[in-house]
C-alpha cells in the first residue's frame, strides 16, 4: 500500500504545479470550450473557460505511475497496456478537443469516426487477456467462461462504454473529476486485494490526479478537461477492472456514470418511439438544473452516489474474498 501512497502523492503534486503554467497558457492563446447549443444559455459565461485540461492530468497520471511503478518493482507488462491504452485514449480525446477549437464550435470527430478509434484501441487489453487465458468474469459465487470470442467483445464493450459515460457526465465543474476520484479510488484497493499493486498505483495516480484537477475544476472552473480527459479516465477506469479482473464489481464503482449513459439512451429511445421526451434534457445532470438545482448541489449528490457504489464495491468485494 505504501506505493500507492507514494504514486497518489506524486501524481497529486504533479497535477497541481502543472496546472498553473498549462491554464495560464490557455488563457493566453484563448483555447476555450465551445457548448453544445442546448446548454449555452444555461451556461452563459463557461464559453471563456479553458478546455483539454486532460492534457496536464494525462501526464501526471503517467508520469507517477511510471515513477511508482519503478521504485515497486512492479513494472509488468500489463501495467505497461493498461497506460498504453490509456494514451491512445487521451490521443482519440485531444484530437477531438482540436477539432471542436478549430472549428469553433461543439463538433468535434464525428460520432463514427470516434467510436473507431475507442474501438480499436480496446483491442489492446482484450487481446492481452485472451493471451493470458483469463477470460472468465465472477461476481460473488456466480462466474462466467465467455472464451476467447466472447471475451473481447464484452471487455471492448465495457472499455468504449465506460469511456463514453465518463465523457457524457462530463458536464458540470467538478462532476467528472469528483465522481472519478471515488471510482479510481475503489479500483486501486479492489486491484490490491486481488493482487496486482500495478494496477493499484495506476488507480491511485488517477484517484489523486482528480482530486488535484478538482481544485482548478470545482465552480467556478478554471479549466475543463475535455474529451482529452474524460474519455482517457473512462478507458482506463474500464481496463484495470478488466485487467485486474473484477469486471463486474465496475457496476456499482461507476453506478453513477452508468445512470447518465441510461439517461441518454432513454430519451433518445422515447423521443425516437412516442415524440416525447422522458427527461427536461439529459444527461440527467441536465435535467436537475432545469428543476431548480444548483450546480453545487447537482455535483454533491452526484458525487455522493459515486462514492456510496464505490465503497458499496469495496465492501461487497471484501465478502466475497472472504467467503470464497
């Protein structure tokens, strides 16, 4: 565990010294985000504020981790896919994120276009997995042999869905950052107790990592992640479940993430099948706002949820250790 310490504290200093001189940067060169049309008068003012704060978390994160990594002796292959996928994922997010600044505008790779690249990109752990004969997922007593050809197609299901949820939540200061910090969190103690302290330093390098970001992104933001920092954080959240082998347990560590995927899916299903629409707008911490909510008050609640289904993870995890 003290490796993990160690990885948290680096990775923690690192976010919170880059981010001065990257958002003074930003601010100079006038690389804002641009808002979806539905939420620009909602958000009047956040036009002006800096975006791809991914860019300072990615290297943080990977920088620490690398360091830990070293100093455990624990530099294994699979910790060196995990951060692989990790960057190509920060890659897929910054090259949207360029696109939406230099058009001026919400649109950034097209949908397909994107959804390619994540796609392709999850290859890398699922292969991996299925190399190392590891293609079964359990949760509690009950397990699962999906073999080699229904493994890669679950695992790159999960890894593009997840960096997809973290993407859509992505929507208010602080509510990605804040939601993720738990997330990673979980994941690095599930990672230790099944006994892969690679990937419980990576975790830990994304918990703190958040938590510094947190200080630049709580309202008002200083700076947004972006797609360069949302979908990264969504990709790698899903690959350590599924390289540290608790696949499942990821549904109550991203309860949260998953409700605002469901939110989308919903109204556009409705809205496609009856004209209606289920809620005032999703993702779903869109509708709170259109009910009154404050934006604080949004992201807490949000936040709370987050962390009851990650420590909810880790105590159902540690009975089912115990009792298997």
């Amino acid at each position: 565990m003290i490796m993990t310490s160690v990885a948290g504290l680096i990775a923690l200093v690192l976010t919170l010294l880059l981010g001065v001189p990257y958002i003074a940067f930003m601010k100079k060169k006038m690389y804002a985000q641009y808002l979806r049309e539905e939420v620009a008068q909602m958000h009047a003012g956040k036009e002006k504020t800096s975006t791809t704060g991914g860019v300072f978390m990615v290297l943080a994160i990977v920088v620490a981790s690398i360091i830990a990594l070293f100093m455990a002796e624990a530099a294994t292959k699979r910790a060196c896919i995990a951060i692989i996928t990790f960057l190509f994922y920060a890659f897929t997010g910054f090259e949207d994120d360029i696109k939406k600044i230099k058009g001026k505008q919400n649109m950034g790779l097209s949908a397909k276009g994107k959804l390619m690249l994540q796609i392709a990109v999850s290859l890398l752990p699922a292969i991996y997995l299925i190399y190392s004969s590891r293609t079964e997922i359990s949760f509690f007593n009950f397990s699962l042999e999906l073999g080699w050809f229904f493994y890669p197609l679950f695992a790159i299901f999960m890894i593009v869905g997840a960096s997809n949820a973290v993407n859509l939540t992505d929507g208010l200061d602080g509510l990605a950052s804040s939601s993720s910090l738990w997330a990673f969190l979980a994941c690095s103690v599930l990672s230790f107790m099944n006994g892969y302290i690679d990937l419980a330093i990576i975790s830990a390098a994304a918990a703190a990592t958040s938590l510094g970001f947190l200080y630049y992104n709580k309202k008002p933001a200083q700076i947004f992640m972006g797609d360069t920092g949302s979908l990264a954080l969504g990709g790698l959240l899903a690959t350590i479940a599924i390289m540290g082998k608790f696949e499942l347990w990821l549904i109550p560590i991203g309860i949260l993430f998953i409700c605002e995927t469901l939110s989308v899916m919903l109204q556009v299903a409705s809205f496609k099948l009856t004209g209606k629409r289920i809620f005032k707008m999703s993702p779903i911490h869109h509708h709170f706002e259109l009910l009154g909510w404050s934006e604080k008050k949004i992201v807490f609640v949000f936040s709370l949820v987050s962390f009851i289904g990650s420590a909810l993870a880790v105590v159902g995890f540690y009975f089912a250790k115990t009792m298997g």
